[in-house]
C-alpha cells in the first residue's frame, strides 16, 4: 500500500474549553506528539498489519529526522519521503476539551514541497493508494490520476473537504467523509444521501466516479453507499478521552482491511472498533490501536 500525504508535529494543548473568537484560554497540559492526516493513516495501516510506503516531505530539521526514525520504528517504508532543505516540518496546533473535542491549526511547512515524482514506479508494486485532502489539491489529484491509470484501487479521504475539488475527474474506488464533510463535500446530509432510490444513489455515484462513499458519524452507525446497496454498520461503543486522530486510525484500518482482501462489512466493522479504541487515550499516532487490540475487541 501506499499512502500519500503530510507528516506534521503535532502540539496537543488540553484546555478546559475551545476558545471562542477573542477569547484567552489557558491549557492544563500540553504534548508533543507526530501527526499529520498522511502519516497518521499510514501508521494506522501499519499497526493493522499493512506494508505501508508513504509519500511526503519532511524539513531539514531535528524534526524531519526525528519523524524519518519514528516510521522506521513502526515499519513504514520511508524512502519516498523528501527532505526539503531550509524549510520547517509542518506543525500542527490541537485544542482539546474535556469532552474529546477539538481545534486544530496547520502549518504546511514541508508539506508544500510534497514531490510526486516516486509515485508511479511504486503504485506498479501496490495493490492500493491512500490520499487525503490535507496536502494541496493539484498533489491529491495527480495522485489519484495516477492510481487510475495504473489501475490501483484509489481510497480518498475527503479531508478537510475541499470546495475546488474536481469530482468526476478521475475514477476513485473509495470516498470516506464524516457527517460534517458530507455536507461541506455534497451538499446533503448522510440521511439524505442513504435515502436516495437505487436509481439516484448510482447515478450520484456516476456522476462523481466514485465506487463506493463512507460517512462516518460519530458514535452513530457508518454509512456505505454503493451502486448495489447502502449498508449501515454500527459502531463500537466506548466514552472518548480523545477524538484527535479517530477519523484517520478509521481510513487507514479501512485501507489495510481493503488491501488484505477482506469483504466490506468485515473491513467497515474493523475500522469502526480501531476508531473507537483510538479515542482512549490522548493524541493520534500514540493513541492508534494494533490489530491484536482490535481483534480482542470483537469478542
């Protein structure tokens, strides 16, 4: 599998309440941790037992090269990833509350400089390309372009949406949104779109080239929309210390489960318990569950 998308460190501040706009607010605890949509899904594919390339750009800092060793200690091949000379690591900035939610700023850093260039000669190894939103969108699009034509199965994470989007462009296997993402990315809210008739459901699919879209929901049911039927799958119930990096533990077990081979509601199943047990502790990358700790979940 390939992933392709940004690395950041991450500076998580627990704060007793999201700020309002003009408001000051005063963190309980702050961490230092390795995040980054790209490299969060790629080590979540990892820890579900996926051989994980990712793609990305890093700075030729302490940074980088911290980030570039932590990979190879989680198994990820990371000889795709760039070092960008005299440019930062991206940086991320995430506000918790009590509650798990969250507010997060980005600095792109490296992030900018992401280089395509190892993408073709890998994907003819891959059996399939991961991408999110997160990195700039003409990267996202090649990527999928590129996947496309070499005939892998595309899995794009549709996050954070992006109103310049081109869909229809290129046939990709797999969209995952949450429910918020849904709105912003089509327009209507997951019940509407699972509400459609057959003939609606596989023509909003036609039209975008998409084979199959995932609305995640929170602690509500996900949502598979496919041209032969809509599956809802149920969650994992737990109470969430931490929502930071749930979305991206559930993208890149949902990708290991499709590159293994695995049926849908097997694969859908097993990304809802990685999500869930991922929002026990504090943090993303650290916070992301093994494939062992998913299985005995299932009972």
């Amino acid at each position: 599998m390939v992933v392709v998308g940004t690395l950041n460190v991450d500076l998580v501040w627990q704060v007793p309440a999201l700020p309002r706009p003009g408001q000051t607010i005063v963190a309980d605890q702050v961490e230092r941790q390795f995040g980054g949509k790209g490299a969060n899904q790629a080590v979540a594919a990892a820890r579900q037992g996926a051989r994980v390339t990712l793609v990305g750009a890093v700075g030729d800092d302490a940074d980088g090269r911290a980030y570039r060793e932590h990979l190879q200690r989680e198994g990820l091949e990371v000889r795709a990833i760039t070092t960008i000379p005299g440019v930062a690591t991206g940086t991320a900035h995430v506000y918790v509350d009590p509650r798990g939610e969250n507010l997060i700023v980005v600095d792109r850093g490296a992030n900018a400089h992401l280089d395509l260039a190892p993408l073709a000669d890998l994907l003819d190894t891959s059996d399939a390309l991961v991408v999110q939103l997160e990195c700039a969108l003409p990267v996202a699009v090649e990527a999928l372009r590129l996947a496309a034509a070499s005939g892998v199965r595309s899995i794009l994470n549709a996050s954070p949406p992006q109103p310049d989007f081109p869909w229809g462009r290129h046939v990709i296997d797999t969209v995952i949104v949450n429910e918020h993402e849904c709105v912003d990315c089509f327009q209507r809210s997951p019940a509407e779109l699972a509400a459609l008739s057959d003939q609606a459901r596989q023509e909003f699919l036609r039209e975008r080239r998409m084979s199959h879209l995932v609305i995640t929901q929170g602690a509500d049911v996900t949502l598979l929309l496919a041209t032969t039927a809509v599956w809802r799958v149920p969650t994992y119930p737990v109470t969430p210390r931490d929502t930071v990096g749930a979305g991206d533990t559930f993208a890149g077990a949902l990708a290991a489960q499709l590159a293994a081979g695995f049926v849908w509601e097997r694969a859908l199943r097993h990304a809802n318990i990685a999500a869930a047990l991922s929002t026990l502790a504090i943090g993303a990358q650290a916070a992301m569950p093994t494939r062992a700790a998913v299985e005995a979940a299932k009972g």
